[in-house]
C-alpha cells in the first residue's frame, strides 16, 4: 500500500498536476522510512509506448527487470526509465 502511494505521487509530480496539501512531504517521509524502496523510476518502451511507473525491484508486465535496466517483453526492446527524486 505505501508503495502504490509512493507510486500515485510520483506520477502526478512527473505530470506536474495539482497535489494535496503535504501529499509530496507524506510520499518523501514514507520513502525515507523505507530506504530499501529507493526512488520510483517511470518506465517506458518506446516502441510500444506502454508506460508503467516502477521501483527498481519491480516487475510489472510488460517490464522485466534485467542487470541494465527494464526490458519490454512482447517488443523486446530496452524501455526508457526516469527516476522521479522527491
């Protein structure tokens, strides 16, 4: 659940919408207390253009976490990665 909060968060800071009072301070703090999360990565296949937003211990299909980053698996192609810092 904190992850998907951490996740929401992010995703809305990389869109620059509009974010509730201390959403961005209440997604820092949960990051801090967990050091093991890291920051979340938007992942994206520029073949494809699917788009997930993923911590680096994440798989999410169609993303495969390899050594050097994520993979698309049906295009089989390298995704594109940011990491949204807080």
């Amino acid at each position: 659940m904190t992850r998907q909060i951490v996740r929401l968060t992010a995703g809305k800071v990389l869109r620059s919408d509009d974010l509730v009072a201390g959403e961005k301070e209440t997604a820092a703090g949960i990051l801090r207390a967990n050091p093991t999360f890291g920051n979340p990565h938007v992942v994206r296949c520029d073949w494809c253009r699917e788009t997930r937003t993923l911590f680096r211990d994440e798989n999410d299909g169609p993303f495969k976490l390899t050594p050097h980053g994520w993979r698309c698996e049906p295009c089989n192609s390298r995704a594109s990665s940011q990491e949204i810092k807080f």
